[in-house]
C-alpha cells in the first residue's frame, strides 16, 4: 500500500498550476446524463481517482466516456440501464450524482446509497426529499434508493437541513428539475462555485435556471438538453491546500489558474495569521513565516470558510503563537485528524464540534494515517513542516482529490517521494518504510 515519506522543514518556492475542480467535475459527468443529443465535452478535467470511478458509473448507465489529456467527451449510447451498483457508488459518494438526472431524464433510477465515511454521518434526506416534491415515488429498499415518476412537475420546494444546504443534494434536485414541465424553486439551495458552475453547465446545455449564485434558484423546465463544451473552474480547495502548504513551510509560492474571488474566507483567515498575500486576476502568491497569529474559525456553507479546508488551516494554527478554536458547523465529526497531529507533537483538544489548538513551537515527522481525502491534505501540511521524517500512510486517499501531487510539491522543493509499504513495515519505525 503506498505512503508518502516526507523531509519536512523546507519552504516551498515557485509556482504551481491548479487543476480542475474535482467537486464541479463529478457533477457535471453526471449531467451528461440528460442529453436528448450530441457529446458534452468537459474541458480541464483532473486526473484522480474518483474521476475514474465516475466514469465506471456513467459506463454502466450507457454513457461513452473517451478521454484525452484533461479533456473529456461523454455521449449518451442507452437508456437501458438505470440501476447504479453498490459496489462502485460504495466507492466515492458523489455517485449520488446520477439519481436527480436519471430521474429527471429517464423517469427511474435504482442507486446503492451512499457509504457512509469517515468525516461522519452522511444522510441524502434531502435529496430525497426534492426528488419527491417534483413528483417522484421515491422509496430506499435493501439498500437501494428506487426512484420512479410517471411524470415530473415544478414545484417550490426548501431544501435546508439541520447543518444548512446541500451541495450535491442542490446539484442532484436541479439536475431532475431541468426536464420537470412547469416551474421549480428551490430554496435553500448551496451556492458553493461548484455548484453555480454545475446551473451554468446545465444553461448552456439548454435548461433555464436563474438566481444562479444565490440561495434561490428557480428553474422553468425544458423539453430537452444537447451537449456542449465546457471548461471546469479551478479547484479551490487544492488551491487552498498549496496556500496552507506554503504558509506552513514558510515559503512563497504563486498558486496559478485559480480563482481569488472562491477563496476570499480562506486567504482572510491566513493574512489574520500572518501570511503575506497578493492576488492577482488568476493567482494567489503565498509568503509565509511558519509561525501564525492564533485564528479561530468556524466551518459554514459557501462563503463561509470551506470544511474541506478545516484539517489544513488546523496544521497551520499548531504552528501557532496563542489558542485557536476551530469548530465544524457542517460536519461535527470531522476530527479524525487531531490524535494524528498529536503524533506529530500537536497540543489539541477536542470540544465537541470544536478543536481547541494550543500552538507549539514546532511539529515533529511521525509514522501517521490518512483517514479520509482532507485529513490526509492536513497531515501532509504539516508533514511539510515538521522537523525530521514523517511516513504519511493510506494516501490513496490523497490520490482520490490531489492530482500527481507529490510531483508538483518536489518541483517546489519539498523532499517527498512515495514509497510501497510492505504488510509487515507498516506500523514499523521509519527506517525500515525506506
Ligand atoms: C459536498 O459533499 C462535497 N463533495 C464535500 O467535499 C464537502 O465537504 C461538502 O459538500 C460540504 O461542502 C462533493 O461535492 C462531491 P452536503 P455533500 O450535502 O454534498 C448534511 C471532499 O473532500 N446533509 O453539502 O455530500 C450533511 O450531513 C468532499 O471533496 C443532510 O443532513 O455535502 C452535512 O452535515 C468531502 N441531508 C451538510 O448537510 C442531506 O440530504 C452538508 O452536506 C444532505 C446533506
């Protein structure tokens, strides 16, 4: 099993290209299930794992996926099958994607649920819940969601829950709301750039949907979408992640093909801590010192501070001068990470929904483990960082959202390479991983 061994202690120099984002990219894979004709082309498509796994989903619902460099051609070749197995959405959540177009396209839909995972309980109510309001019976049977509508019809609908909107649960009830005769509002609905981009694709595809951006979206349904061509935005988080990275090392680092304006929270969060940061129309230059203000953070919905970035910005403010708490708002769970930096030498104390992190001088290399793609992102931060050596292990979690990354990190300097941990040296000491 593949881990990463990381020299940390060296500051990052350079510049770093961002790739697609992930989050927009899986999404919109799945909109290409709703096309009456022609080829959709995603342009900018990252190269990951979960990627891949979305693509075994669309080619077991009968699309034609071709592949080229980062661009990518779906077209729609059977209706035939509606059914999405347990054993490749059990894979990568987002697979959940398909069921808001299957039955806004197809009228059926039979999709595992979703696994649940690490950063906690992971209910799909509400998409269930917006499928309904447009008319589908909507039942979950030995683990199945089936979903069936003779016909769909617009309907207002609020799509809130106990922790605020839903990202893909907005993605999945637009998706089945485009083809739906009639009018559709949702309230409540995410506004994360992902998933403006997702509305933006299914415009250009034909669908009407205005209030894009905003916590309403009204849709008038259409009778049919076609394909296009369409270029994914960068992806935020990876560039919040290389922003953290370079602060962390104490480095300077120009974060390039991104969009400032979807990283507003997180680059006000990293000058409060002492980072010097200059943007420009598509980059993000990131001087750190290594040592941060202490900043205290809560996770929200987009424009709040991303969750996504919750385990990276901890790695930094263990590196801190003073006390910060950092509380999850969207996932309350979402901590497997804090006994791993405490391996690394990290002072913090779970409170609930909060960490509390008392800075420390330094961080130590450490044997740790991944538990899921962002904790991962957080504890190769700090890796980074950390005096000595650090065996970062289980990165194929790090493979499913962070594209090549350890080569893009070694072109800025930090001494990374991935090695093939054999059974017996996994929880050895390093030496032996070498
Ligand atoms: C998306 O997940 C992202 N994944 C996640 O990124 C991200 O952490 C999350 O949004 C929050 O921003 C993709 O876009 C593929 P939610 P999603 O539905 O849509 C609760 C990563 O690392 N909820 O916005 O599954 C839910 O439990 C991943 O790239 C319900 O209660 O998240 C959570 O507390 C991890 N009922 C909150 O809402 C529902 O029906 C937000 O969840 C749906 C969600």
């Amino acid at each position: 099993m593949d881990a990463f061994l990381i020299e940390g202690g060296r500051p990052l120099r350079g510049s770093v290209e961002v790739r697609g984002a992930k989050n927009a990219a899986l999404p919109m894979m799945a909109a290409a299930l709703l096309m009456d004709e022609g080829k959709l082309v995603l342009r900018r498509v990252p190269n990951l794992a979960d990627i891949k796994s979305m693509v075994l989903v669309l080619q077991q619902l009968g699309v034609r996926v071709d592949r080229r460099g980062h661009e990518m051609t779906l077209q729609v070749v059977s209706e035939k099958n509606c059914r999405a197995p347990y054993e490749l959405v059990s894979k990568m959540r987002a697979s959940v994607c398909v069921l808001g177009p299957l039955v806004g396209k197809r009228r059926q839909a039979e999709v595992s649920m979703p696994g649940g995972c690490s950063i906690g309980d992971r209910p799909i109510d509400l998409h269930l819940k917006g499928l309904a309001a447009l008319g589908a019976s909507v039942a979950v049977e030995r683990g199945y969601v089936i979903a069936s509508a003779r016909r769909l019809a617009g309907n207002s609908m609020y799509l809130g829950g106990p922790f605020g909107s839903t990202v893909t649960g907005t993605e999945n009830v637009l998706m089945a709301a485009v083809l739906a005769p009639g009018t559709t509002v949702i309230e409540c609905a995410a506004c994360e750039p992902e998933v403006q981009e997702v509305a933006r694709l299914l415009v250009r595809m034909g669908a009407r949907i205005d209030g894009i951006g905003s916590p309403r979206l009204t849709v008038h349904g259409v009778r049919k979408l076609r394909g296009c061509t369409f270029d994914i935005i960068p992806d935020r988080i990876e560039a919040g992640t290389f922003m953290a990275a370079a602060a962390i090392t104490g480095g300077d680092v120009s974060i390039e093909r991104v969009d400032p304006g979807h990283l507003m929270c997180v680059t006000e969060c990293l000058k409060q801590a002492g980072a010097h940061i200059e943007t420009g129309p598509d980059w993000i230059r990131v001087i750190g010192n290594g040592m941060f203000r202490p900043v205290s953070v809560a996770t929200l919905p987009y424009p709040g501070f991303p969750t996504d970035m919750q385990a990276q910005f901890m790695a930094l403010m263990t590196r801190g001068e003073g006390i910060s708490i950092i509380t999850e708002r969207i996932y309350p769970e979402r901590f497997h990470h804090v006994p791993e930096f405490g391996r690394m030498g990290a002072n913090i104390r779970r409170e609930g929904p909060s960490a509390i992190v008392i800075g420390t001088k330094e961080l130590s290399g450490a044997p740790v483990m991944a538990s899921d793609l962002r904790a991962a992102a957080g504890l190769l931060v700090a890796a980074l960082a950390a005096r000595g050596e650090t065996l970062l292990q289980r990165v194929y979690h790090l493979d499913r959202g962070y594209d090549q990354i350890e080569q893009r990190l070694e072109a800025l300097g930090a001494r990374i390479r991935r090695v093939d941990l054999k059974p017996e040296s996994r929880s050895s000491p390093l030496r032996e991983a070498v």
